[in-house]
C-alpha cells in the first residue's frame, strides 16, 4: 500500500493536517489499515522535500496545514490511472513461514496450519459480519468500507482454501499410513 500516494489522493479535496489525514484514511477505507500517525508526518516530510505538498501556515490550534501542489496532483492522477503491478507480489509472511517449516525437521506443520486456519476463519467471520452490517443501511459513503470489506473477505477466503491446499499435500507427502 501506497502511503505516499493516499496522501496526495486525499489532499486533493482540500487541505489538511496530518491527523484529519490520517482519519479520513482510515473512515474511507474502512479501518482495515491503520496508519502510525508519525507514519503520516513522516510521510508529508517527504511530500513536501519532494515538492509534492506544501506547508500552508497553522489552523490556530498548533496544526500545520498541507496543500497538494500541481506536482502533486499530477502524481496522485498517475497512481490512479495506472494499474496496480503483479510482477512483484507482496512477501507473504503465511507462505514463507509454511515454506520453511516444511524443510525444519521439529516443526509440526499441520498444527500450523490448524492455528492458521482458525485465525483466518474467526477473521473472514469478523469481515463478513461488518460487511452485512454495514449493508444493512448503505449510504454513500459506506461503499467504499464495503468495497474494501468486500476485498478483506475474498482474500481470506483464498486463504482458508490455500490453507486446505496446503493440508492435502502435507497429507500427501506423508503417504499412506
């Protein structure tokens, strides 16, 4: 995820201080993904050393203010219309940690992958009950928490199933017995 990017997105709307960044962040993208509130500072730092966004003075209350630059603008534009690249997939910290435990001798990989499996179950549970409860009275607004949710829920569900995949070639590997 693009921390960098999201910045500029929502600075697109209107000048902000790093906190309503950080809020706004999270109210649009459902909460899925805090952001460390030194994470943004240390972001807009960037931003502006980059000349992407600009200081604007305070609000009053001891905030500094960030504006998005033209520079900025044509930056955030880009990201979107540019399609998120595959060629280097995210680390998967479940794939490595299987990967490895299947060389390690004193690993017991079934039971990883039964604690695995539970975690990913209580979580696609946690999901779809916030989905359907933020369904029940859409507004607006909330499509795009659902959208996010949405995307939380099949990739968990790819996983519970990765899981199961994993479960029958460990069987498999063992052999009849």
């Amino acid at each position: 995820m693009s921390i960098r990017h999201s910045l500029l997105a929502l600075l697109q709307d209107r000048p902000r201080y790093g906190y309503q960044l950080r809020t706004e962040f999270e109210d649009r993208t459902g909460s899925s993904w805090p952001l460390n509130i030194g994470q943004v500072y240390t972001t807009l730092d960037r931003l502006e050393r980059d000349g992407l966004v600009q200081k604007d003075g305070g609000d009053g209350d001891g905030h500094i203010i960030y504006s998005i630059t033209d520079a900025g603008r044509a930056q955030a534009q880009a990201w979107f219309h540019a399609p998120v690249g595959r060629a280097n997939p995210p680390r998967n910290e479940l794939a490595i940690k299987l990967a490895l435990a299947l060389t390690l001798p004193a690993v017991d990989v079934g039971g990883l992958i039964q604690a695995q499996r539970a975690v990913s179950i209580r979580a696609l549970q946690e999901y779809t009950k916030s989905r359907r409860e933020a369904a029940v009275h859409p507004r607006p607004a909330d499509t795009a928490r659902l959208l996010v949710l949405d995307s939380l829920i099949f990739q968990t569900e790819a996983e519970v199933r990765w899981l199961d995949l994993c479960e029958a070639r460990l069987m498999q590997l063992a052999g009849p017995g």
